[in-house]
C-alpha cells in the first residue's frame, strides 16, 4: 500500500483549525482508495514562534521538509507581526526554496452558493489562475535610502527572466490544452514598458507551439473588470506574481467566498515537495471560536492527491465539496449559515 509523506504547518489563527478536516477527508478518502498517509507536524512555525525566538521557523527548516511528497499549510500571519515578516519568514523560503514556481489557483461557482456577481452562475464559472509563483514584481532587488530625511526613498526591481517566465507560460498551455483549450495572459504593456512587453513576446512565442489552444491577451486593469462583468469567459488565465495574486482572490471573491479557494504551490519537476494551502489566510477576527470554513482546506487537499497521482480521489473530494453545497442547507457564517468546522466538515465526510 502507497503511503504519503506529509508535512502539516498549521501555521497561524484559523489555519489551526482547517487542517484537522483536511486530514479526516484524506485519511477518509486514502481509505477508499487504499492509500494512507504519515504526518509529521511542525506546530510551532508559526508568527507565536518569530515572537519568542524571531524566526518563524528553525534554520535548518527547509531541511526538515525535504523528504516529505506535500506540504499542507494553513494560514501565515498575525496582527502584531508585519506581513513581510511573517511571509518572508515561511512561506516565501519554502516556495523559493523549493522551486514552486506555479501557483494554480482553481475558482468554481458551486451550485447551492450565490455569488454576489449577477452574472457568475453555477456551471458556468470554471476557470484556473496560473500565476508565476517565484520572481515578476515579487523579488528581493531593491533597498531603502535617506531613511527618516524628507528625501527617503524605496526601490523595488521587478524581475521577469526567459527562463522563469518560459516554464509557467508551458505549464499554464499545457494546462488549457487539457481543459477547454483557452488561454488569457494578464499584462500591462502599455504603461509597463520593459517588462509586460517581454512576457508578452514571450507568451507569443510559446503559444505558437500549441496551436490547439486558443490564446489572447488582456490589459489588467480591463482584465479585472471582465472577471466580473463576464467570469464565465474565461478558462486559464496565467499572471505575473503580481497580477496572478490580485487576480485569484478577484476570482474567489466573485465565486462566492474566499472561504473556499484552495492554492497549489508546484515544483512540477518534482525535485522537491509541492506545497498546497487555502487562500484565506489566518483570520484573525474569527480565529478560536470554531466558525473557520474547512474547505479552502479541503480543497486545498484534493488538489494534493491530484498531484500525488490519484485523480479519482481528488475528485471524489470536489464532488463533496459540491454534493454538500448543493444538497444540504449546512454552512458556515462567512456562507450565511450557522455550522461550526467540525459540522460542516461531519456532512461533507458523510457525503464522502
């Protein structure tokens, strides 16, 4: 029987939380399917961990994690730790690190949820973000000067490279010859002069050795208002770092709740473990009283098993994510209802 290293990072806030149901719905699933799973759990990564030792986890971290096939991370951040702290701290190092350079961020709208965009209707809506996960606008080049003078000044390079540009654009082609065989790039060559003109050559390029996928290209600013406007259109949209950020969480936002958007950090090479995590992050307004939606959690598992190689589990998983919102009235608060985690994730397992 198969059996799966896994490394838990519960991280922080509601991150705690959505973990455990992951680990009920792959321990239920890997049952059926007769695979299981080993955990190793690295509990106090973690901002509560930077404010005691200052470091969000040990030197020897990425280490740690090395022999594991997935990371499963729930949620990076806390009030009293600044963001780049905390961020730079954890999760950029294990995506750098370990050469995650997709970030595949899947957005649904599920029947049984009402997206607050007129047009988004179940069925309808079935699209994948894939953003360039290691470089663009989300580099480390740049510096402070004259700090605290009135001419105080911050520089921050943008670096886009052939190569690193090159395997998310083959992935992301790849991906929507698979699927309905269309492709949107997010750019912004008009204002963004040296950069979006480079990925966009770049795009031209690698589209021309998939003819089977139809391919166009989007200014962001126009791009944004058709994701809400018409967020059927769209199939896979691949992004910069930037872009690629802003644009998922649009998306998620338009399917109905962030609650339920799941995220892959790939190293398609598989040289090295793949890190997967829900897009909520940690929540800090509802962390401790039990409320956290599970399935940017869940589904954040699924697209796991499908990396791990079991694609007939990984559907079972989005089909009860589906079967619950569809079929059952149970949910919870940042849906409209009144479920605690341990309810909801109780009928999606029965579903299951």
């Amino acid at each position: 029987m198969t059996n799966h290293r896994i490394a838990l990072i519960p991280g922080d806030g509601i991150g705690t939380e959505v973990l455990p149901p992951a680990q009920r719905v792959l321990d239920a699933v890997g049952r059926r399917h007769g695979f299981t799973f080993s955990y190793t759990s690295f509990d106090d990564w973690s901002c509560e961990r930077y404010l005691r030792e200052g470091a969000m986890m040990p030197p020897d971290g990425l280490d740690r994690l090395r022999d594991k096939d997935a990371i499963l991370l729930g949620a990076v951040g806390r009030p009293d730790v600044p963001d780049h702290v905390s961020l730079w701290g954890l999760l950029i190092p294990i995506r750098r690190g370990f050469r995650q350079y997709v970030n595949l961020r899947p957005v649904r709208v599920f029947e049984g949820i009402d997206s607050p965009v007129r047009g988004a209707v179940a069925g309808k809506v079935d699209l994948v973000v894939v953003r360039e996960n290691v470089e663009g606008e989300y580099s480390e080049i740049g510096g402070r000067l004259h700090r605290g003078f009135p001419e105080e000044a911050a520089v921050q390079e943008s670096v886009f490279t052939r190569a690193g540009v090159t395997r998310v654009l083959d992935h992301a082609f790849a991906l929507a010859a698979g699927r309905r065989g269309r492709l949107t790039s997010a750019t912004k060559s008009n204002g963004i002069v040296h950069t979006l003109p480079f990925w966009d050559e770049l795009v031209a390029e690698r589209g021309a050795a998939r003819p089977e996928v139809a391919w166009d290209q989007e200014h962001i600013d126009a791009l944004a208002a058709k994701f809400v406007l018409d967020p059927a259109r769209f199939d896979v949209v691949v992004a910069s770092n930037l872009f690629g950020d802003i644009l998922s969480d649009l998306a998620a936002a338009v399917a109905g709740s962030i609650g339920i958007a799941p995220a892959a950090n790939l190293n398609p090479e598989r040289e090295f473990p793949s890190m997967f995590e829900p897009v909520h992050g940690s929540a800090p307004d509802i962390a401790g009283r039990g409320i956290a939606n599970p399935l940017g959690a869940i589904w954040s598992a699924a697209l796991m098993l499908d990396h791990l190689g079991h694609p007939e589990a990984a559907a079972d998983v989005t089909d009860a994510i589906a079967a619950v919102l569809a079929k059952t009235d149970v949910r919870t608060p940042d849906l409209g209802g009144t479920a605690t985690t341990a309810e909801f994730t109780d009928r999606l397992l029965e579903l299951l």
